[in-house]
C-alpha cells in the first residue's frame, strides 16, 4: 500500500512536470509562430523583421533550453565520466549566459589557480551549471551579477556547508548570484525534486535536485547558502583526480583571474 501510494505520487509528479514542459513548450511555439505571422504580414520593413526575427530567435533559445532540462533529466543514470576542463567550460559558459541571460545580468567567470581535470559527464555538467545560471537569472528580475567560479578545496573534516563529504581534495564549483536570495523554509526543501516556488509552467523544481543527485553520483556534494534579499551561493564538490588526463587549455590562468 505505501509503495502504490508513493507510486501513485510518483506519477502526479511526472504529470505535472509534463504538463508544465508542455506548457513552457506552447508558449515557444506560439512566440515563433507569432513573430512570423508578423513578419509575412509586411515583410518589407526591415528593421521590424529583424526585431521580430531577433524575438522569435529567443524563443527558440528558451525551448532550446526546456530541452536541456528535459535530456538531463532523462539521462539521469546513464552518466559517462571523462576528465572535464573547467576553466574552459565556465569560459564557454560564460559567452553563452551573457547572449542569453539577458542585459541586465552581468556575468563573470573566475578560476582561482591552476585546476585538475573533474572527472565528471560533461553534458550533464553543462546542464546542471545552466538550471543553476537560470535560477539565478529568475532570482534577478531587475538585473545584478552571476559569478562562475572554481577552485581546489581540501575538505578534512568532510564537511563543507553541510554537504557531507568523504575527506578529501576536491575541485569546488559556485554559481552565486546578488539576486532574491530564499527565506528558510524554501532554503530546507530547496533540493527536494518537484518543489518549486515558481508559477505553474514557469519552474520543474528539478534543477536543484538534479544537480544534487549529478554531483553526489560524481563522487561529490552540493552545498546552498542564501539569504533573502542578498543573494543565492550554490556549491558543487566533485573529487580531484591528478592533472595527466586533462587535455584541455585553461591551465595557465592566474589565481582568481577573470575569464575574458
Ligand atoms: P525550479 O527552478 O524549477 O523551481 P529548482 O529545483 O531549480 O526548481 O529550485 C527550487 C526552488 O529553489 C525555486 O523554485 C526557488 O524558490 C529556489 N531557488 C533556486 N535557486 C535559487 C536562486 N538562485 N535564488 C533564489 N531562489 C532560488
């Protein structure tokens, strides 16, 4: 009876979740389809079809990125570890977020020394650091700075800001942001899959639960400080492994220089 019970609330969640995707989905759709009625109404003005097309091409970003979440949910359990270059995945991270978060989010990326490769699924790396970038721009209404960091970190007493990890050397990734920040109620249950304090459509409640069960399948730990009206710190621990496997660039940066 308990396990029918939690399956049957199982399956609530997932019809909610494919509802808001279908949801978030349609209104793609409708602003694409909306711009190009528009355009082949009067196709010959050409700064209006260059702002519709401008319009219509966000639009596709946004579905584009409904589509990340929905694959990196749905790959969940098939990871394929490979020796990941940070430093030059929160570069291109970078470029992508500042196109893409919009004006008002000023965006920096800032690696501290010389880093080993992560062992870790690259795609679903790029995900999960996306979810969190997108939280964070949603905390950010009015604009502020989102700050991608990495550096290396010992933990000895295998704690770091509760994410209860095995001593060791780690490579520590944040994604911090000046935004809302979360009152304490949503802070406790903040990782918990389909909790969301967004409007139907808008939030899964699966981004901070995803990159939870990412980094603790890689080995590592996920740690959240915020406070309201200051800003959100999420932190990723995943294990360090010697420097030979990384075939990337990025190793030549300066303590805590900015990535252009
Ligand atoms: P979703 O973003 O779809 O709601 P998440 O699991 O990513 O799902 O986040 C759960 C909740 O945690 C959000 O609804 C929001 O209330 C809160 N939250 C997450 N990230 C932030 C952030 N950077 N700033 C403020 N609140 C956040």
């Amino acid at each position: 009876m308990q396990a029918q019970l939690a399956q049957a609330q199982k399956m609530e969640a997932l019809g909610q979740l494919a509802g808001g995707i279908a949801h978030d989905f349609n209104n793609v759709l409708q602003a694409i389809a909306g711009a190009l009625r528009l355009i082949a109404r009067r196709p010959e003005d050409p700064g209006r079809v260059r702002h519709l097309a401008g319009m219509a091409s966000e639009a596709t970003e946004r579905g584009a990125s409904i589509t990340r979440r929905l694959l990196a949910f749905a790959r969940r359990g098939e990871l394929r570890a490979e020796p990941v270059n940070v430093a030059a995945t929160l570069g291109n991270l970078r470029e992508v977020l500042a196109h893409t978060l919009g004006a008002g989010v000023e965006v920096r990326a800032v690696v501290a020394g010389e880093l080993p490769p992560v062992m870790a699924d690259r795609g679903q790396l790029e995900a999960v650091l996306v979810n969190l970038a997108t939280n964070a721009r949603d905390a950010m209404p009015d604009g502020g700075t989102l700050t991608l960091s990495a550096a290396l970190e010992e933990v000895s007493d295998g704690q770091a800001h509760g994410a209860g990890l095995t001593p060791g050397a780690y490579l520590r990734l944040v994604v911090e942001d000046t935004g809302s920040g979360m009152d304490a109620k949503t802070l406790e249950h903040a990782t918990e899959p389909f909790f969301t304090t967004k409007p139907l459509g808008r939030g899964t409640g699966l981004g901070l639960s995803m990159a939870k069960g990412f980094a603790e399948q890689s080995g590592g730990g996920i740690g959240i400080e915020s406070e309201s009206g200051r800003g959100t710190r999420v932190s990723l621990w995943f294990p360090c492994f010697p420097a030979e496997a990384d075939q990337g660039s990025g190793s030549e940066r300066a303590a805590g220089v900015p990535i252009p």
